[in-house]
C-alpha cells in the first residue's frame, strides 16, 4: 500500500521565534490530489499513536482507543464513558495542545488591530482545510461553535458575583496565572505564565489547515477496511486519510459490542459521521472517533448517549448538588459530561449551555443529511478562544490580548458566559506600549530555553531532552552539582530537582508517546521512591493524562503522556532537507 502524496503546493512559513511584525499573510495553497487510502493512517503504530497503553490523546487506552473519561479528572462512576475529544481535558487539553481548529476553506475572519508600525493589518483568513473530496461541487458552510447566546448574561445577585470574582487586592485581581495571547498574520501564540515562569505555549498557523483541526466533526468516507489491524481508513476531504479504530466505532444495534469485528461494522464507501481526537502529524493521518462530543463552558454534550457524568475535580457536596441539576438538566436521548469550570454556577446557566449545544447539534445533523460527500460538518473555534473556554477561571490574573478585534470578540464571550471575570480580559497595545506583549512577559526568551536539548537545573544538574520516532528519553545529570556531604544525598537532591523539572518541561513542550527518564542511579530505596512520589505530584498540576510506571530494574522510570499533535519543536521548526533530521551528513565520496 504505497502512500500517494498530495500535489506540490506552497508551504506556509512557520512562525519563529521573535515574530511580531506582521509579515505578508501566505498564499491559498493550491489544491491537493486524493492520496492512497493506505497513506493518511500509516504503519500501525502510527494510526493509533499508541504508547504502551497509547500514545498521546489517548495517553494511555490501547491500540488507540478513544479518552473514556473527561481529561480534567474523569466522568462521574455513574455512567463512565467515551468522552470523545470534547470531554474536559481530554479534548481541550488539550486543547489544546499546539495548533488551532483547523477545518474548512472558508476564508471569513475578523479584521485585525493596527500594526505596531502603524499600519492596518491585514484580514485574518478562518482556518480551515482544503478538500480532497470535494469533486469539484461549492463548498459547504460548516457548523460553527456556539459560544453565546441572545439572551445576554444571567443576571446574579451581588454576593454571586462577588464569590466568582476571586480575590483582589487593592482593586486588582490576584490569580496564580496569566494568559498573554499575541497575534500576527501567520501565527496566533497563546503563552500561560505562572507568576513569570512560561508553563504552556500553543501556536495555531493562520495558513496550517490541514493538521490542526482536533475536535472538528466530518462526514467521512470510509476507504477500506482492515481487519488485521481491526481498523478503518477514512476520507474526511483532508490531503491524508483519517483511521477509526474499532474501539472508536459505534456497534449498531442488533449486534455484539464485545464480538462485532470492524468489517461487520463498516463497509467500504460507507459515509460515517466521525469526530478528529488526534491531530495528523508528519506522514501520519488523523485519529477519529464515531463517539462525537461537544464541548461547552460548563458541560460537554455526549450525542445519542447516556453518559451521564461530573468532574471528579469537583468537591463531593458540589458534585452532589450539580447532579440534582444535571438530572433536570439532561436531554433524554443525548448524554452530559459537566466540567469543572461548572463549581458554584446556577442551574439555569447549565440549562443554557446544554440548550446552545443542543441547537449545535441540531444543526449538524441537519447539515450531515445533505452530505453525499466527505465534508466538514462542524469547525472548534480558534486556538485563543478554545483556550479561554477551557482554561479562564478566576485562578487567571487576567488575559492579556495584543490585538483589537480578538480582544473585542474574547471580551464579549466572557462577558457572556463568565460576567465576574469580564474586567480580566485586557487589551495590550504594542505601540503605546513600546515593546511587545511576549517581549514585555520574557516570553521568547523562555521559548528560546525551551527548544534547547539541553535544560539546567537550579543545583548544577541538568537535564539532556532528545526525541525519536518512537519515544522520548530525558537524562538527568549531576553536572556541576557536586554537593556537600555524600554522594548518595547529592544525587537525591538533584534527582528531586529533576523530577519537578522534568514535569514542567514535558507540560512546556508538549511532550507525548512513550517517555523515558533516567535518573541518577540511587542505592537508598527510600530515596527512589521519594522521587518518584515527587514527580507523580509534579505531574498532578497537568490535565493532559499521564501514566507512570514503577522504576524499572534497570533504574528507567517510564511512562506515557497523551498525545494530540506536534509539539513545541515541531510547532517552530523544520526538519533539515540535509540531514532529514539525523543531525548528520553522510560523505558521499567515501561510499562510492
């Protein structure tokens, strides 16, 4: 099964480092040619991007079966679930997680703010992707997310508001985190500061449509079916092939959920209507699921299911008063998750927001009726939006927004939604202001760090971060740590260090697949498992799932982390044309 590659086109520059001029806005990339049906999903490993248990964005269910619970810290027991890549956590996360919400080849955008030279900038083109299998027809206007209502906001009664508007002091917000959100014609970069420390950087490409459309529901066409690999591949009109795995396929009734093979399910040319949970990445194709989910503010929306479900994030009594709510709350036929940003809200602010992703529904399904073709159904909104819809709650200082027509458009949708939290949203001006806003933040200078191999530790010690295609391996080093009193306590400490480090660097990087880690060799059992237990709470503050291994015998602690698309690196770079990454060229001369 050959893979067929799409037609030459021009290739969107990646954003660098620095970048804040805004720079020619790229060119429409020509169309691409249909690819094998082999091509989109690749080797088996590579569809499923499965790790152990499963390699990111399902970090951790087998042969890449779909996220069973919400990511931001699972359904309630009463009803476990496929969250889908809606579910808190498992789809913002990851958002989330680097790139934006690809989709369409709609070019609506908002107009942006004026350039620090002054100038107008140039129009925002919508992302979205180019189809494959579009046959030549006009394209279709995708389902956009809901995110407000006509209505306005619910009005609340003062000591409400006063509860949701976190603490202040002398009349500003105090809030653990800040999100600073810098916008150029190619690029949309989402930097969250912990105090001054950068813990997470999303990039979405304006020009990147293609690979960055986690979220996003299709009508698919299925190619084939393999049955050794108990997997489908899936025209969704994108340049590659998608693959559903036969964990992700909904079972028709009238047969066996446990028995029923992926070639008795799907067939050949079939339409599905299917959901992305994994973005594509290099020569590998989307991952989908037949579990579609929606996210929203509060809830996520579970279609033609009974998942009934609340974030174990929550603490017990709220968790008992939300499923009061929920019980009246829940459409019959469509199943709930509620997030944890539902803490404290009213039930008729749930109400509402199953209502606005209920006629989102609608209104796919009304659209996936006409299909006759693969086609994009519904599109995530933009990376900075989707953030804030995931992320924003009263522990966020403020957002900070560099352009005028983002900021506008954030403004309203927290006001909406989130009206005690509206005066965090703030709008930077670069020109006033002097410097840029990741400038202002040290942003690029802690980007630079982080594309870095290697990272030093506060000690002395070090940390050595390399990439493969298969997994990820961290070495830890003493360094120029050499201690005080014994050889034993100096390696602990820096281990400890290293743990904590270790954590924020694979939040930072977006790090996900196998990853495998070798601490300093300890002798002192206690001191083994003490790191260990550091570095599983380090990794507590992550929402994106994570699954740690016992230390090994030969002193290796491995683990998996969920993966939804590229990471930092891959965000930013390019992979040499010379060496094809190998970091190395071959003499030729002496090869003959």
């Amino acid at each position: 099964m050959a893979d067929t590659g799409p037609t030459s086109s021009p290739v969107p520059r990646k954003p660098q480092i620095g970048d804040s001029i805004p720079a020619k806005v790229v060119a429409e990339r020509s169309s691409t040619n249909t690819e094998s049906s082999s091509g989109g999903g690749g080797s088996t490993s590579g569809g499923a991007g499965s790790s152990g248990k499963s390699r990111r964005r399902s970090r951790g269910s087998g042969g890449g079966a779909a996220s069973s619970q919400p990511a931001d810290g699972g359904g309630d027991s009463t009803n476990a679930s496929s969250g889908g890549p809606g579910s808190d956590g498992g789809a913002s996360n990851s958002a989330p997680t680097k790139g934006g919400g690809g989709g369409d080849q709609s070019s609506a955008g908002r107009t942006q703010g004026g350039s620090p030279d002054g100038q107008p900038k140039k129009r925002r083109r919508r992302r979205g992707g180019k189809g494959k299998g579009g046959g030549g027809g006009s394209p279709i206007n995708p389902v956009e997310a809901v995110l407000t209502d006509d209505a306005g906001p619910i009005e609340l009664d003062e000591a409400t508001m006063e509860q949701r508007r976190g603490r202040h002091r002398n009349g500003q917000a105090v809030g653990r985190y800040q999100m600073n959100i810098h916008v150029t014609p190619e690029a949309t970069h989402v930097a969250v500061m912990e105090g001054r420390q950068l813990i997470e950087h999303y990039v979405s490409r304006q020009a990147d449509d293609d690979t960055q459309i986690h979220g996003n529901v299709y009508i698919g066409r299925v190619e084939n079916v393999l049955p050794g690999m108990e997997a489908a591949f899936v025209d969704i009109a994108t340049p590659k092939n998608a693959v559903v795995y036969r964990s992700d396929v909904i079972v028709p009734e009238g047969k066996s959920k446990k028995s029923a093979r992926i070639e008795e399910i799907l067939k050949a040319r079939q339409l599905i209507l299917c959901q992305v949970t994994k973005n594509p990445i290099a020569h590998k194709g989307a991952r989908l699921t037949q579990a579609v989910s929606l996210p929203g503010r509060f809830v996520v929306l579970v279609p033609n299911s009974s998942t009934y479900g609340i974030s174990k994030r929550l603490p017990d009594d709220e968790r008992k008063r939300l499923r009061k709510i929920l019980d009246k709350a829940k459409p019959s036929q469509h199943g709930v998750i509620v997030r944890t940003a539902a803490q404290n809200i009213t039930a008729e602010e749930i109400q509402r927001d199953v209502a606005r992703l209920l006629r989102q529904w609608d209104q796919i399904e009304a659209l996936a009726a006409k299909q006759t073709r693969p086609a994009l159904l519904y599109r995530e909104p933009d990376v900075a939006t989707r953030i804030v819809r995931e992320e924003f709650n009263a522990d966020y200082r403020s957002v900070v927004i560099d352009d005028r027509s983002l900021f506008d458009e954030l403004s309203e949708y927290v006001a909406s939604v989130s009206p005690a939290l509206a005066d965090r949203i703030q709008y930077y001006d670069p020109a006033a202001e002097g410097l840029s806003l990741f400038e202002r933040h040290h942003v690029y200078e802690q980007l630079h760090k982080a594309l870095d191999r290697k990272v030093w530790l506060p000690s002395g010690g070090s940390l050595i971060i390399e990439g493969t295609e298969a997994l990820t391996v961290i070495d830890v080093n003493t360094g120029r740590n050499v201690g005080k009193s014994s050889l034993e306590e100096t390696v602990f400490r820096n281990n400890l260090e290293a743990a904590v480090e270790v954590a924020r660097q694979l939040r930072l990087r977006d790090i996900g697949g196998i990853i495998v880690i070798d601490f300093v060799d300890m002798d002192v059992k206690k001191h083994r498992d003490e790191v260990l237990k550091t570095f599983k709470a380090a990794l507590a503050r992550d929402k994106t799932r994570t699954h740690v291994a016992p230390i090994s015998d030969l002193g290796l602690v491995e683990m998996t982390r969920k993966r939804i698309g590229e990471g930092l690196l891959e965000s930013f770079a390019d992979r040499c044309e010379s060496c094809e990454g190998r970091g190395m060229t071959l003499p030729e001369h002496l090869l003959g």
